[in-house]
C-alpha cells in the first residue's frame, strides 16, 4: 500500500516515512501543495498523510482541489492545529480524519488501514478467499490453515490486488504501489513478485489478463 506523506518539516516527514516503510507500506513524501500534485499526477496512491501548513498554502487547498475534482483518495490531515474549530473545518474541507501533533506512530499506521479499509468497502481487515486467509495490516497470510511466510513487496503486491477488487491492475500501478519515488525498478520486478505470489499460494492466486495487467484471481467473501 503506497502512502503520500505531505509535510515540509523534513524531521517529521523522513520519521513518518521511515515508520511507515517499517510497518510494511511504501511511502514518499513531498513538502509543499505543488509537489504533492505532481506526485500524485505521477503515481496512484492508497492514501495521503497531509499536513496543513505548508509552505505554499493550506493543506485544505490541495484536499478541496482533490475533491472538486472527484477524487476520492483517503486523506488523514495531520497538524499541530487542535482546535475543535480546526477540527471541524479539516473534516468539512473533505478529510477523513485526523491527528494532531505529536502523534503515535501505531496510531497513525491503524488509522491508515481503517481508511484503506474502508475505502475498500471491507469492515474487517481479514481477507478470506479460495483457502487464502490474509490481513493486508499485517502481512500474515495462511493458506488451508498453514502460515505462508510473504515478503513485504509480496504482501504489498497482494493487498493491492485485493483492495482493486476485482479490477485489473496494470504493471505501472503495480509498481506505484510496491516501490516509491526514489526506488529503481527493475523491468521484470513485478513478473518476479507474481510469480512468488504463484509458487506460495497456488497458480489461481493471481490472474493475468493478457495486455492489461493482473487481477486477483480468487472471488473474495
């Protein structure tokens, strides 16, 4: 699951980064309003942490923007502004939720998922199809009732093809969500992580869909 972190304070935003690559998601950040629309005009995200002071304007002028414009992307505002009033502005402007500073990392991991989640259309975070049991949270997944032990990028690719419900993700999204900004990207990488997905959990795990890309290939409950 890749995450936008939106923050001009580079100690706080390389720290955010850091923690939220360690609980398993891939993270960028960028530190103003202009960056980050470039970042997101250049690669899908599953969500955005975004700060609202930043240097070239409120972080609410991006979110309406975002919102104007239908986009639906989970946006947690993350601020030292903990007014009631401000609170309630950031959730009008189109957030879906947020957390004042300073902050716990755990706390902003889960509040993620639960976006992610619910963005998803899932109220829980365990998945369950053809055998497969797997908590994108947590990168555990069992297969007939047997842990199966998956890379980060593995539980990554997995949870991206889950969240996707259904739809076909291209090889370019796939890598939006495994790799971040800075990251070079072999060109087989993705056909690699599929194929590992394929050797742990069953050749039906993933489909490919010939010229489009990859769905995930069991009907979820």
């Amino acid at each position: 699951m890749r995450i936008l972190v939106v923050e001009d304070d580079d100690l706080i935003a390389r720290g955010i980064v850091a923690g939220l690559r360690a609980y398993g998601f891939t993270a960028d950040t960028v530190p103003s309003v202009v960056q980050a629309e470039l970042a997101l005009a250049h690669a899908a995200c599953d969500a955005m942490v975004l700060d609202r002071g930043l240097p070239d304007g409120d972080g609410l002028s991006l979110l309406a923007r975002l919102r104007e414009r239908g986009d639906a992307l989970p946006v947690l505002l993350l601020t030292a502004r903990d007014a009631v009033e401000d609170r309630i502005e950031g959730l009008q402007g189109g957030a879906d939720d947020y957390l004042v500073k300073p902050f716990d990392l755990g706390e902003l991991v889960a509040r993620l998922h639960a976006l992610i989640r619910r963005a998803g259309g899932r109220s829980s975070n365990l998945v369950e199809a053809g055998g497969l049991r797997f908590d994108p949270s947590s990168g555990d997944a069992w297969l007939a009732g047997e842990p199966v032990e998956l890379s980060r990028r593995e539980s990554t690719l997995l949870a991206s093809l889950v969240q996707a419900d259904g739809r076909c993700l291209t090889t370019e999204q796939i890598k939006d969500r495994l790799y971040g900004l800075d990251q070079e990207v072999a060109s087989n990488a993705v056909n690699v992580h599929v194929h590992n997905l394929r050797r742990k959990l069953g050749a039906d795990v993933v489909e490919t869909v010939r010229g489009l890309g990859y769905r995930f290939g069991w009907a979820r409950r």
